[in-house]
C-alpha cells in the first residue's frame, strides 16, 4: 500500500502546476475600447498600398494609413486590416 501512495501526490502536484501554468497563460486585449465622442468628426482618412519591386522577382508591400480630425485626440490610432484568401 505504501508503493502506492506516492502516485497520486504527483498526479495531484503536476494538476496544480499545470493549472497555474494555464491561468498564467490568459491574454490581455491589445485593442481597448472607447466610447465614441459624437462631437468628434472624421475630416479625412485614407489607406494606399502600392506594390514596390524588389530584386530577384520580389516584391513587397508599401501600406500607408492617415486620417485627420476636427479635434486633437488623445490615443488615437489609425488601424487597417489587410486579408489575403490564397
């Protein structure tokens, strides 16, 4: 009986560890949300992206994003998502 106890002093210390190890895992959100300010105005806003060659048939990608406001405001970021379905 003795041979046995052991096993499940393990079992239950490496469940411990691997639950503390899963909950320091836990993600904190990049994007934080803000109400929207109704008396803010866009003025403009733009995404251009141009294809620049490269040597050896490479290429890559020039991506540029800009927008102006009636209003400074503080935290503001412009953000553009690029999909690419292959």
């Amino acid at each position: 009986m003795k041979k046995w106890l052991p096993y499940p002093i393990v079992f239950f210390a490496v469940l411990m560890i691997g639950i503390w190890y899963m909950e320091s895992l836990k993600t904190v959100p990049s994007i934080t949300y803000f109400p929207e300010n109704e008396t803010n105005q866009f003025r403009s806003a733009s995404t251009t992206l141009n294809l620049v060659p490269g040597k050896d048939s490479s290429s890559h990608i020039s991506w540029q994003t800009k927008s102006t406001t009636d209003k400074p405001a503080y935290l503001r970021q412009d953000i553009t998502f690029f999909v690419c379905e292959w």
